[in-house]
C-alpha cells in the first residue's frame, strides 16, 4: 500500500519506512523469525456528536494520520501473544474467553473480548504474534483502545476469516470488547471512525448497522489537537452518567434511549422533567437533540462547500458540550484545563473552530485552525500545554487495513 494514502501526501515517507523496518526487526530478534503480515489502525477525532452515539443519535467523525502499526504472524498453539512497545505484553488462550474482571481496564480484556465476538459469530480462529509500536497521541483523546480493538479483529479477519467482516462489523466487535470485557460503556462512535476511514456521518438509529456516509473535510485548515492535561482513568462513572442521565430521561417516555423520544414530546413535558430528573439530566437530553440537528446543518455545508456553516457548526457543538452536556471540567475541578485551552484558542483562531475532544472531563481539545494561522497557533498552544502536548493531524482516508503481506 503507499504510505502516503495511510499517512498523508506531505508526509515523510523515509521516517515512515525506517519505522516500519525497525518493528519488523524487533519482531524477528525476539521471535527468531520474520513477521509475514503488517498492519495499520488508525487515531480518530470526533468532530460533531458529543457523546450522543450512546443514545442512537448522529455523529461526525474523521480517522486521522497518526496509528498503531502491527507486525504479525501465525500460530498454532491457540496463543494471542501481542507485544506493544513502552506496555507489558498480551498474552491470551483463545480457548479461554470468559470475561475476567481482573482485566477491566487492560488491554488482555480487549484482545480477549474481540475473541469471544468472533468466535461467538461462528468463526473458527487461531492464534498469532503481533508487534506494535504506536504514533497515536498519548492523552489527546483519539482513542488508542479502539485502534487496538479494531487492529485485533482485522488481524483475524485476514488471516482467519478471508475478509468476511465489514467495517460495520468490525467496529461492533470491538465496541463488545469495550463493553464488556473492558468494563467501559461507550457507544460505537470510535470503533466506526476508525474501522471506516475519511470524514464520516453516522446514524446511530440503527446502532449495530449505523447508515454511513463519506464527506469531503474543508480544503485549507489543518486539524489540530491539544491534550491540556488530566486523567481519564478515573472518569469512567462521569462519562457513564451522561449515558445513564440520558436514559433516564428517555425511560420517562417509556423508551430506551432518546432517539426513540421525539423532541415535540420531551419539550412538551419539559415541567414533568423539572420535577422528576435533575437539571442537568434535562441540559443533556436537551444537547442530544440539538447536537443532532448540528450534524444535520455540518453535513449541509459540507456538501454546498459552505465552509464557515460547518465551522460554526463545530463551535457551536463545543459550547453546548460546556453549558449543557457539562463535560468539559469535573465538578469541582477549578484547574479547568480543558475550558481554559478552549477559551484561548477562541481567543486567538479567528478563521476556524474548536471544542472538547472526545469523552471530556479531562485530556484534549481540538481545533479546526486555517493553515495561515496553524503557526501562531501551534507556538501558543505549545506555550501553554507543553511541545509533547499538541499534534498537528489531517484525514486519513484507510481505515483499519493491512498494509503489506510479507
């Protein structure tokens, strides 16, 4: 495959290929033999949708030019054995595939679970040896654990599965692994981003075969992204009660998830809600209906070349994620990192956008800046965050694939 479709037409092809020859020799040092596959699977940044894929709503989404790379090879000993550089390798008997809670949070959870999901769909699989080394933002929100579950499950749709699963069914085996195995309860947003490749809308109503559609992102602005800090190892039971408080909501109806409850009905039962749910349960049912609308008014734009629409379409998603979704800063924080990243940046980008990134609480922003102002405002964001914390990134078209057969 040319390396420039995974990771851009300026990239550095050089630096490209000496990373790709520098894991195949680890694998061989370590193994004794060369690696007979190599793979790819990619970051994604969320572009519209906060947090409303849980609740079968619409959502923007964009794989882009940074990844984890995988060399692999066969085994017939039913072993998953995966080596990450800087991480204590995986190690999995696909004979064993009960979920264990010990796992929860780890990445033997992940491989485990994209295992039972496969399996469980009548697959006969083995094992395989994998080495990766990932480029993937540490901290900025693109998540890493979806480009590994979805590396995992096309490393067995190759060699296995003959290429039977979709890019549909790929993202829906890992978000299971997610789930289940890995005990955290995301909605699909970030497996399909990056399993599908380029700019998508989603439609979550049907959340298992989610309609796709392929846009083309704005010409002459560069994505980047800021990780200002914190931890989200801890804010599993915040990201869990957006959902939670949004199915809540949804229950009054007699529904289970807002999709299903249209919005004439919810604003026409607003003083009901008052005096049942919490204020802010209310706020983020409210963000989920507008931040569809938003997906409906970005799509518009994008396909009559109307860039400003688009652009303000992510900016508005960024403030409803501050004032109604409230994921931007944990209760109590009064660092607020995220806030304060976002603010400058609106400060400073006077042709462009920027929001929250991802699951929020914590970690990265990211911006939509015209490539005239890029410069200025990488210098400041790098000023205020840190060099190691800002990454410029542009659309990757290839979703997970393999890149070579060896």
């Amino acid at each position: 495959m040319d390396l420039k479709v995974l990771y851009g037409e300026n990239c550095k092809i050089e630096e490209k290929i000496a990373r790709i020859e520098n894991l195949k020799s680890v694998f061989e040092k370590n193994e004794g033999f060369a690696p007979t596959h190599l793979f790819s699977s990619s970051g994604r940044a969320e572009i519209l949708g906060n947090h409303t894929d849980h609740n079968h709503g619409l959502v923007m989404v964009a794989a882009i030019s940074c990844d984890v790379i995988a060399a692999v090879a066969m085994r017939t000993d039913g072993i998953v054995k995966i080596c990450s550089e800087g991480y204590p390798p995986v190690e999995i008997d696909i004979r064993d595939l009960e979920v264990k809670k010990e796992e929860y949070g780890k990445s033997d959870a992940l491989a485990r679970g994209v295992t039972k999901a496969i399996v469980d769909r009548g697959f006969k699989v083995n094992g395989f040896t994998a080495y990766t080394t990932s480029s993937i933002f540490k901290g900025a929100g693109v998540s890493s654990s979806a480009a590994f579950e979805v590396l995992v499950s096309e490393i067995y749709n190759t060699l296995y599965l003959g290429g039977k699963l979709t890019e549909v069914d790929r993202a829906v085996i890992s978000q299971f692994a997610e789930n289940v195995y890995f005990g955290k309860p995301c909605g699909l947003l970030d497996q399909s981003g990056i399993s599908i490749g380029s700019l998508v809308k989603l439609d979550f109503n049907k959340p298992t075969n989610p309609t796709i559609k392929k846009l083309q992102a704005p010409k002459g602005y560069t994505l980047v992204l800021t990780n200002t800090g914190g931890n989200h190892a801890a804010l599993t039971e915040h990201y869990a009660a957006i959902r939670k408080e949004m199915e809540e909501v949804a229950s009054f109806f007699g529904k289970k998830v807002l999709r299903d409850v249209p919005k004439r009905d919810f604003d026409k039962m607003l003083p009901t809600l008052k005096r049942r749910f919490s204020g802010r349960a209310i706020l983020r049912a409210l963000h989920f209906y507008q931040e569809n609308e938003r997906v409906l008014k970005a799509e518009r734009a994008l396909e009559t070349g109307d860039t400003k629409a688009f652009l303000d379409a992510v900016n508005a998603s960024g403030v409803s994620s501050l004032t109604l979704l409230q994921n931007c800063y944990v209760p109590g924080d009064v660092k607020q990192p995220v806030v304060l990243g976002i603010e400058v940046s609106r400060d400073f980008i006077k042709d462009g956008a920027v929001r929250v990134h991802g699951g929020g609480f914590a970690g990265s922003i990211l911006a939509f800046v015209n490539d005239i102002e890029v410069k200025g405002y990488v210098t400041l964001m790098k000023k205020l965050f840190g060099d190691g914390n800002v990454f410029e990134a542009s659309v990757r078209n290839v979703g997970t694939t393999l890149i070579d057969s060896i």
